[in-house]
C-alpha cells in the first residue's frame, strides 16, 4: 500500500498570553522581559497508508487532538511537513486548502457542540453536499441526505429535526453522515466516542470500521482509551508530553511492547477474566509542564527505569524491529 499521509517533524507551539507586568522577570540583575511557549506537539513523524486506521494514544493533554487539528489545518502548524498524496500542505493558505477540505474529514469529540443548533439535519448533510457540487441540485443533495442517514442508522423521517432533539449516539452517527457527505477519502476521529455510554460505545465503532470497508478510505483515531483502539487499529502511535514514544503495528504494541510509557498505560487497562497484558506498574509523579519541557527523556521524571543519560539526552524513536519504532536509551535501535 502506498502512503496517503506523511507526517514529518510536526511541531506546534502557543504563545502563552500574559500581561505584559507577569512577563517581566529578574535576570542577572537585569529586567527582562519571558515570552512563555505552550509546546503541545514536539517533533512527530509517522505515515498512514491508503485504506488503514492508524491511531494515535496518551493521556489527556499529550497532544494527540492538537496533532490532530493541525494535521487537518484547523490550525497552523509552528514548522514540519503534512504530505498529503505527494503534496505539503502545511504552507497552503485557505483558499489554498479548499480542494483538500472535501478529501479530508473530521468527526469531532463533543457530537453537540459540533453540530449547529440552528440547523435541520437534513440542512446540515446537505449544506457541505451543495457546497462542493456533489448533486445538480437540491432535490438531488435531499435524497442523498436521506441516503446517508439510512446509512449511519438514522431514519430519513428524522431529517427535519434539530441536534438537540437526538440523544447523544444518534448525533455521532449526525456527524458521521455529516463527513461522509462529501466522500472523503481520509476521516480523523477525535475521540468519537469518549463522550457516550459504553453500550452505546461499541455501535458506533462497529459502523465507523463496517464503513471504511465499505467506502475504502483511512482513518486517523485519537484516543486515550487502549481498549477501545486494540480492536479498530492496524498501526498506533504513542504520545507523551507532544512526543512520539512508540510506534508499531497492534501486535508491535499489545504483544511486544517496549517503551516504559507504553507498558505503565496497557497496566492500567482494566480486565474482567483474563490475564493483564502487563503487570501492573504505578505512574508515578505528574506530567511535566508543556510550558517548561524536561531535558533529555521527556518521560524520564516517571520512569522506574531511567538512568542518568536519560536526563540529558532526549532519545531519538528508532526501528528496533521492522515496523517497530520506540524512543527509549534502553531499546537500542535496528539498522533498517
């Protein structure tokens, strides 16, 4: 399979808004005046190929959704390269962007605040429809709408009603529809259903994967929940602290796993009668602030197994088998 997303070197930084009194600080007797820096994504490299679900996993505020949006340019990244089909888009302006607004989708976390209140269903699967000239005209776009909600397990009766009147689940399968609309060929699910009961949880991955084989396109899933990106995934991305600390395919991460990091998360996945995939390992201390990142291993605070390199040396994520990548001194890396 060709690669259909090529993620080099991503960075994304925030300013840090302060008055300008709380910026000043005392240095060498002298007043100066601290810019501080939100540093949400640190150097992430990672591909996705054509027709596969890559997901990438942490704690909350790791920066897995920020990757996320700035992958799809919500928002502009501080430097790297988004290689989307041979072509950066990291540099494209807006109107730049259009032509890959239809190919690329998002279905985002809160299925409430994503949605216009204003709005019919039927207005809202159809107003993207319309814009892209995806039917001759609004009778054409009505029927594809109804298509589409028969599709994501809504019925075409409902398309009159407003976000609201949906309970949580049904407004998801809204969004999908909604990006499915316009017949992308890549989808970013971020964190489509942390926000729904999990009897409800299981339905709405069930139809995203039944989809993807229907309509052959990739996804990229953000999730902090391993449990839920074991099933869906055929390659994941770890992050800690905006960093990438392992990457691999399923079996890579749930069977051989390498980083520290990986391992304390898969101990803390609960099981009902099986065995642990790991031991369980405490974490330890908090995560360091994005502000004032950790020299060397950004990990290194938290880790039972660090050693003294480890806080002066940020290790680089290298190949340790094929396909295989952790950013760890104590996995020493494979020639390709």
């Amino acid at each position: 399979m060709s690669d259909l997303l090529q993620v080099k070197n991503l960075v994304q930084e925030f300013k840090n808004k302060q008055s300008f009194i709380d910026s000043l600080k005392v240095r060498d007797g002298k007043i100066v005046r601290e810019q501080k820096v939100v540093h949400a994504v640190n150097d992430i490299s990672f591909t996705i190929a054509e027709g596969e679900a890559f997901s990438l996993v942490g704690e909350s505020g790791c920066g897995k959704s920020t990757a996320a949006r700035t992958i799809i340019r919500l928002l502009t990244p501080t430097s790297g390269e988004i290689i989307y089909r041979g072509k950066d888009i990291a540099p494209l302006k807006d109107t730049e962007l259009l032509p890959y607004r239809k190919k690329i989708q998002m279905i985002f976390q809160d299925p409430y605040s994503s949605l216009d209140p204003r709005q019919k269903v039927k207005d809202i699967l159809m107003e993207p429809i319309l814009f892209h000239k995806l039917a001759p005209n609004r009778k054409a776009a009505e029927t594809r709408c109804y298509e589409l909600m028969e599709r994501v397990g809504l019925r075409p009766e409902q398309a009159d009603r407003y976000p609201h009147q949906f309970s949580g689940g049904q407004r998801q399968r809204i969004g999908i529809a909604r990006a499915l609309a316009v017949e992308p060929e890549f989808i970013i699910a971020d964190e489509p259903v942390s926000a729904l009961d999990v009897s409800i949880q299981a339905q709405i991955l069930n139809l995203m994967m039944d989809l993807k084989d229907e309509f052959h396109f990739s996804y990229l899933f953000i999730s902090h929940d391993l449990s839920v990106v074991k099933h869906i995934s055929d390659r994941l991305g770890v992050m800690y602290l905006g960093a990438l600390v392992e990457c691999g395919s399923k079996q890579d991460l749930f069977e051989r796993m390498s980083h520290p990091y990986t391992k304390m998360l898969l101990s803390a996945v609960p099981t009902v009668g099986e065995k642990p995939l790991v031991e369980s390992m405490e974490m330890v201390g908090e995560i360091p602030s994005p502000i004032d990142l950790p020299s060397g291993c950004f990990f290194h605070g938290r880790c039972p197994y660090a050693m003294p390199i480890c806080s002066q040396q940020r290790p680089e994520l290298k190949q340790i088998e094929p396909g295989h990548y952790v950013a760890c001194h104590l996995c020493p890396g494979k020639e390709k």
